[in-house]
C-alpha cells in the first residue's frame, strides 16, 4: 500500500468507524491511534440543530407554563369605545364636564376622528366619529344607548355639578343609594348615560338584598296607603303578643340576641312590672306584657329569619336560651335551630334557602302554631279570620308537616303537634277593617268571647276571643292617631 | 463523577427553574450532551437518540418541580429518567414485534459507565470551542453523517483540504480533552497544556 499523507489515513479510519458500530481500527502510528480513539467518540455526535430544535421546543412549553401561571396577575381590562356624533366636541364636552384629559386623537383625511382616547381621573375612555357606513353608529343615530358608563370618583357631588354646568342633563339626582355608593345619572348631549358614583359604605352582597328587600316591602305597603288606614302604623296584620313572666328580662334577651329595638314600654305605676311593650326585631313588630292571674302566660312559637343562623343561634343561648333543637340543615329547605327563651317562647331560627323554602314570605319573626290537627284549625281561621290557606304539606295518612295561612297581609305556619312540639296557645294581635264584624265571626265559628269590642284609649277598637284551640286573640281596627300612646 | 462541577452552582440552577421553568434552559444547556451520551450508547441509530433525549428532557421539565436536592448530581436524576425511557421504549418494541414477553434491552445488563459518558459528553462540548471551519467538518463529517467528498462539495473545498481540516480538529480536540482529563485528574493546575498542531 502507498504511503499516504496522516490525514488520508485519518479519513480513511473514519470512514471505518462511523460505517462499522465497531472500534478504531488498528494503526502502527501511535499518534494516528490517538485520534482515532477520539473519532470514535466522536461516533455519536449529536446533531447541531436537533440540540437547537430541542431547546426551542422547551422554550416554548416554558413559555407556556409561564405565562399561563401568570395569567392571573394579568388584569384584563375592558373600556367603552364610544360613537359620538361629534367627537370633537365630544371631547371637549368631556373635558369641561368631568375633568378628562386627551391623551390620543388620530383625524382621518375627510375630518372626522378615527380614534381617540381620553382620560377620566386614571379612567381610560376610547371614541372616536360614527362611521354608519361601518355599523359603527353614535347613540343619536340608535336613538339611544342601552349601555351606562359607570364612573367612581372620589366626589360624586363635586363632579355632578360640573358636569351639570357643562351640559349634562339629570336623570337621576345624586343621593346615597342602598348598595353603599352615593350616585346619580346624567345624560351628556352626545346620547351617552353616566352613571357618576363615590362609595361610601361596603356591604356584603347578602346586607345589600336584605336592602332590596325592605324596599320592595315598604313600596308596597305604601302602595296601598288607603286600604290599610286600620292597621296602626308600624304593625301588620298579625302581630305575635307575647303575655308571659319576665317581660322585662325578655325585652333585654331580644335586644342583645336578636338586635330587637325597644319602641314602646309602660310599666305598672310605682314598679316595672311591664303593662304593654313593643319590641321590633328586623321588620316585624313584637308586643308584650307581663302575665298576670287575668292574663296566665301565653308563650309563643316564633319561626326567626336571619342571615346567620348559626351566629344568632349561639348568641341566644350565651344570652340566656335553652338550647332546644341544634343548628342544621334542613330537607325542607332551610338551615336553622331552636331555643326557648327564658319567658317560655319557642324561636326558630332559621335562614331560608332562596327560592323553595317552606317558610317563604316568611317576615322576620312570623308566628308558628302546633295544633293537634292542624286542617281543623285551618277550618277555623278560615271561617273566623277569612283565612286563606296557601301551602300545606300532608302525608297519606293525614298528617300534616306543614302549613301556611296568610290573614290580611300575614302569614302564619303551622304543623301538627309532634315529639317535642305539643300545642301551644298563644296570643296574636290581629287588625282587620271591622273589628265587630270580625269578632262577631270568630263567635259563629266557635271561640269564646274575653272582651267585647270597645274603643280604646290608644286609639284601637278592639275585643279578645279564645279559639277553640286555646289560642287568644285581640282583634283591632285601628281608629285614629293617639296623640300619646297609653 | 468527581471531575464534574456540582454543588451549589447546580442547586441553584435547579431551584431556579423551579421557581421559574423558563430557566430550565441553563439546567439543558448544562445537560444536553451528557444525556445525549448516556442514551446514544444504549439505542441502535441516531433518530432514536433524538426521540429519547428529547423525551427525557420533556419529562424533565414536567417534572422538575418535585425534585428535591439531595446532593446528588441532577445528571443522575436525568439518567434515571433517560434509563427508564429506554426501557418502556423497548417493551414497547417487544409489544409491537407479537413478543409475549418483553425481553430486556440487549445492552441493558451491560450498565453504562457514567465516568466514560462524561467524557464523551465533554468532548461533544469541545467541539464547539473549535474554529468554525474545523468544527463544521466535524459536524458534517460525524453528526450529519456525510463523506469527506460531499463535505468537500458543500463548502466548496477541496476533498484534501477538507482532510486536512478534519486531521486538524480531531488533533486539537484530543490535546484539549487530555489536558482536561489531567486538570481533572490531579487536584493541582496542570503544566502548560500541549501545543496544538496546526
């Protein structure tokens, strides 16, 4: 064989190692051995670009994984891109009217503004011209915007005025609303509602409902003013009048278990032995009187509604409750307990689960009887009270679990007596438009006279009846405005 | 192992990527070839190289929250996941042949040595410290699989001249790795390393 040059040679060797899977062959020259070995090792050399492919592709899951962690520190943001008729002067309505700065205006070559951007106090606003060729159409060509801008500022009334000056017509005046901000609306002259807000107050969205609530109840006891004229101010159709021991002491428990608010109190003269009191808990009015050998106590059972069942529970037995039937959840639809007071009441307290519980229309504090058979007494308040019965639930074998009876605006729940809940009579004050005819109706249907009707000094006429099931009642119309209750 | 540069350094890196997985590419650029090493002698061609190196690095990344530093090297961490993945490879490959049972793999009983991975993972590194002209030849000559002539045509060099690159660079790569080995070998500085021809 020739002799040939080292790097012939060395080729010719690489040749046999990157063929063969097998070793350097063989060379004499010592230094030729050498590198052989290296070029063996160098057999399985990665590919450049498959190092660089790789690394690109884990790059990208890395990227990934990275910026979906984080996503969430990722604000999205959402602006109103408004179509004026007039952006120009849109513009500077803005300015004049809530303080707004231009921070972008692009003009297109026919004048009109094809984008701009200002800012309101750190609030970004986007307009620009309509363009009905495009569909993008300002609020006078749509007669009208169906979208409210709503603006947070630290002076809702400051800004209000402002804007008023500048052009803004009223829709709404600024006043404190229910949900915690003070806020009005104003229409500017480009066809865009804003409705310009300052919080003030933070509730939960629960405090807020039970707002809506009380609203919607008092628009509609104020919607029918005149038809109500006999039921004194204040109270509703049925009132639960509590006649049992320690009123006093009871009065003290309401206030510090159930946030009861004392509106009326006369004692005994020369003691505090209470007469008469009226107590409201949430939206409902409680009266009281201490019982006497006239009037033996009348306990009553009460269904409570509250927000937090739980908390109110334990308050009432630190506040003194017997504890009688532990906080749970309820099939029926409700979580709730049960305590007796210390003056012998019943409360239920109880959170209804919204939409389908047992105790819906249920007020704060709605009187809860347990008949012996509860379809007689239903019978009884129908014939007496014109009841009407408007939920019941009965099993096959006649027992009823539940029941509802609205009188006038009142409802009243009841459920045959069972375990531990037995009967107990208690005493409901009742207004309703004619008090003698009424009265006159609970005899025919069966209850006992205990006072007749006559007018009383505070302004009620009113009788007590006994039904035939113990419970007592005072049936009232009110009359006229004591100028002094008492 | 000893020759390899671990602690602290690594740790950090790890923690690092952990904590953000886009540093993950330090812990590849430090790994690459030695995983690359470890499953090229235990696999039959270069395409299944690449899928499992590619595999082990994925899994890696997936991974790398639950490891947990126990001061071992995180190459040996890779390893595990590079020997587990040739391993389900080859049953894979005994499932698809109609073998009831999957045999090991042939080479799986003859355990690879991690000090020769080592090396041959170091001099993978070194040859991208070559001149550009040397390292092409050795790319194209070794990875991209090509002949001398081809090599030749492609940067328009003669065959000699192409020969001639490739003596150069395998001479060059074997003084540096022995230097290196040395350095390695002997806690002290090493003597002036040998010249290089050429």
């Amino acid at each position: 064989m020739a002799k040939q040059n080292p790097s012939e040679q060395l080729d010719l060797i690489v040749d046999v190692i990157r063929g063969g899977r097998g070793t350097a062959p063989r060379s004499g020259d010592k230094k030729l051995a050498a590198l052989a070995e290296v070029a063996s090792n160098l057999r399985d050399l990665p590919r450049a670009d498959f190092r660089a492919r790789l690394r690109s592709g884990l790059e990208r899951r890395t990227t990934m994984a990275t910026s979906a962690k984080a996503a969430p520190e990722v604000r999205a943001t959402a602006t109103p891109y408004l179509s004026v008729r007039g952006a120009a002067e849109a513009i500077e309505f803005y300015k004049r009217a809530f303080g707004a700065t231009e921070v972008t205006r692009l003009v297109q070559p026919d004048g009109r503004i094809g984008h701009a951007e200002i800012n309101i106090d750190g609030a970004k606003i986007m307009l620009a011209d309509e363009f009905p060729e495009i569909g993008f159409s300002s609020p006078e060509s749509l007669g009208g915007s169906p979208v409210h801008i709503h603006l947070d500022v630290s002076d809702v009334d400051a800004l209000a005025r402002r804007a008023v000056a500048a052009g803004a017509t009223v829709v709404r005046p600024v006043e404190d609303q229910f949900y915690g901000d003070r806020s009005g609306q104003f229409r500017d002259p480009f066809g865009y509602t804003w409705a310009i807000s300052t919080h003030k107050e933070t509730l939960t969205t629960e405090e807020m409902q039970h707002r809506i609530d009380e609203m919607s109840r008092k628009q509609s006891d104020a919607a029918a003013p005149e038809s109500r004229k006999y039921i004194r101010e204040g109270f509703r159709s049925i009132t639960p009048y509590l006649v049992i021991p320690k009123a006093a002491e009871l009065i003290d428990f309401m206030k510090t278990a159930f946030g009861a608010e004392e509106h009326f109190r006369i004692a005994r003269p020369g003691g505090d032995v209470i007469m008469h009191a009226e107590v409201k808990i949430g939206d409902s009015m409680i009266e009281l009187a201490e019982a006497n050998s006239q009037f033996p106590p009348t306990p009553a059972a009460m269904v409570l509604h509250v927000s937090d069942v739980d908390t109110v529970y334990s308050r009432a037995v630190e506040a003194g409750a017997t504890p009688f039937q532990p906080v749970a959840d309820h099939d029926y639809g409700s979580r709730g307990g049960t305590v007796k007071d210390i003056s012998g009441n019943s409360w239920h307290i109880s959170k209804p689960a919204s939409g389908n519980s047992i105790f819906e229309g249920f007020r704060s504090v709605t009187p809860y009887l347990n008949p012996l058979r509860a379809p007689v007494m239903i019978e009884f308040l129908q014939k007496a009270f014109g009841a009407e019965e408007v939920y019941r639930a009965q099993s096959p074998d006649g027992v009823v679990h539940h029941a509802q009876v609205r009188i006038g605006d009142s409802l009243i729940g009841m459920g045959d007596a069972h375990g531990p809940y037995l009967p107990m009579p208690c005493t409901l004050h009742l207004y309703v438009p004619d008090a003698n005819a009424t009265y006159e109706r609970a005899l025919r249907a069966g209850a006992t006279s205990i006072q007749p009707v006559a007018d009383q000094p505070y302004g009620d006429r009113s009788g007590g009846v006994t039904d035939p099931f113990g419970n007592r009642w005072f049936i009232a119309t009110h009359i006229q405005n004591a100028p002094a209750a008492g | 192992m000893k020759a390899l540069k671990k602690g602290p350094d690594e740790r950090l890196l790890i923690e690092a990527a952990q904590k953000a997985p886009a540093r993950f590419a330090e812990l590849y650029d430090g790994n690459f070839e030695r995983v690359y090493a470890y499953v090229a002698r235990r696999v039959q061609n270069r395409s299944d190289a690449e899928d499992l190196t590619a595999e082990v690095f994925h899994q890696a990344l997936a991974k790398i929250a639950q490891f947990e530093w126990r001061g071992v090297p995180f190459s040996a961490w890779l390893y595990r996941i590079a020997a587990n993945a040739i391993a389900a490879r080859w049953q894979r490959a005994a499932r698809e042949r109609g073998s009831p049972v999957a045999d090991d793999p042939p080479d799986s009983r003859a355990r690879v040595n991690p000090e020769e991975v080592e090396r041959t993972a170091q001099l993978f590194r070194l040859v991208k410290t070559l001149p550009d002209d040397q390292r092409r030849v050795i790319e194209m000559r070794f990875a991209e699989e090509k002949s001398t002539h081809e090599i030749a045509r492609e940067l328009h060099r003669t065959d000699g001249s192409i020969k001639q690159l490739q003596f150069r660079a395998l001479t060059n790569l074997r003084a540096q790795f022995r230097t290196k080995a040395k350095k390695k070998a002997s806690a002290k500085p090493s003597r002036k390393s040998g010249g290089r021809n050429g």
